[in-house]
C-alpha cells in the first residue's frame, strides 16, 4: 500500500468509532490529507450526524460540500462534543503530537480541548520515538514574528523559518522550528506559549490523543493512551 492508500486505511477505521457514538451526535474535524478522507468516507456512511464543528476554513468546505451541517463551537453545550477526529505530523508513544503542518493548529487545538476524546487516524511514517523530525510550526501575531523568532532560537536552539506567503485562518503567521529533538513535550508547550507574540504551538501534549488508529502496511493498529 502507498502512503494515500494507507491514510484512507486510518480514515475508515475511524468510521467505526464514529458509528459507536450516540446517533445525533456532534463531532469535531480536523484539517489534512487524512482528514479529508475521512471527511469523504464519512458522507457516505450512513452515520447519523447532527453535524460537525471543523478545526478550519478547507474542512469546512468540504464538509459543506458533502451536506453535512457546520456548528460553530460557540454554539454547542459543554460536554457536547464527544469524539475528535484528526492527523498528525508526528505521534510518540506517549501519544503527544506535533500539528500544523497544514497551518490549522489553533483551532485543532481549541476544537481538541473540548472533545472527549481525541481520535488520530495517520500512517505508520508519522510515529516516531522522540518528536521533532518534522518542524515545529508556532502560530505568530505578524508585528512579532521577527521577536518571537529570536525568542524561539535562544529557547530551543533550534531554526525558525518563516513559512512565506503563507496566512492562517485567524490572519496570523506560522514559524517552523526544525533543529528540535523533544524531550518534554509538555514542558516545551508551555514554555513557548509565553513568548508574547505567539498565538500557540504545534505541539499537543498537554491535550494529547486518547486513541490512535494508526495505518501499516499490515494492517491499522489501534492503540489507547493509558489511563
């Protein structure tokens, strides 16, 4: 199997845990290339839906384009939103990621603090023993990219790099940080949301996934955080 192949592996496995849900439920979409396969084998599904909250503008497209009704977040009751769907650029064993290669971290981030549980459907080539062989992307205010770019250098040691011609739906910059092997990934996310500037950071630890359904070439292994 190639790559695509096995993210729409990891996209209909996480049909399964969608149609163990309540029938009407609500769910929350992420943003990428495994996503949209889900996104797709979701419409087709037959799962009874109240709708989706999407983590981006493109979900929201295509989720749109399929006839599956948007909720806004702001519109839904605490406890409301039980199952998360996303990728990830990098998975450990810990089950912290590194997100955003696709720019959407903030709201992946903000949609994943209040699921219930986090499902992350990727390939095999994205777990990995220590994270940071992907860059990190951290989400800037445009005015503090340059300060914040410093900042990160002197913190990490790592390289920051401007992602050019590139704007987030929030109408912000990303910073990719490559140069990084990530020790304590909890500890690096919150360090780096207190540089003023930065809006937040690719790196979900503190809200890792609670289930991995994760793509081989043998065939999905489905794991869960313990605890």
């Amino acid at each position: 199997m190639n790559q695509d192949e096995l993210k729409k592996a990891a996209a209909l496995a996480a049909l399964e845990e969608i149609r163990a849900l309540a029938p009407g439920a609500i769910i929350g979409v992420g943003t990428g290339s495994t996503v949209n396969h889900f996104i797709d084998a979701l419409a087709g599904s037959g799962i009874l839906l109240r709708g989706a909250v999407p983590s981006s503008e493109a979900s929201a497209q295509r989720l749109a384009a399929h006839g599956i009704p948007l909720i806004a977040l702001d519109e839904i009751g605490a406890g409301a939103l039980p199952a998360y769907v996303d990728g990830a650029d990098e998975i450990d064993s810990g089950f912290n990621m590194i997100k955003g290669g696709g720019g959407a971290l903030t709201r992946e981030k903000i949609v994943a603090s209040v699921a219930h549980r986090f499902i992350c459907i990727c390939d095999a080539s994205k777990k990995v023993a220590t994270l940071g062989r992907f860059p990190l992307p951290v989400e800037v205010i445009p005015m503090a990219r340059s300060q914040v770019a410093h900042e990160i250098a002197r913190l990490t040691g790592g390289i920051p790099r401007w992602r050019e011609g590139f704007v987030t739906d929030n109408g912000n910059h990303i910073l990719d940080v490559s140069g990084l092997t990530i020790t304590d990934p909890r500890a690096l996310e919150s360090d780096l949301n207190q540089i003023a500037g930065v809006v937040t950071n690719g790196l979900f630890a503190r809200r890792g996934a609670d289930v991995l359904l994760l793509a081989t070439a043998s065939g999905i292994e489905r794991s869960e955080r313990a605890g």
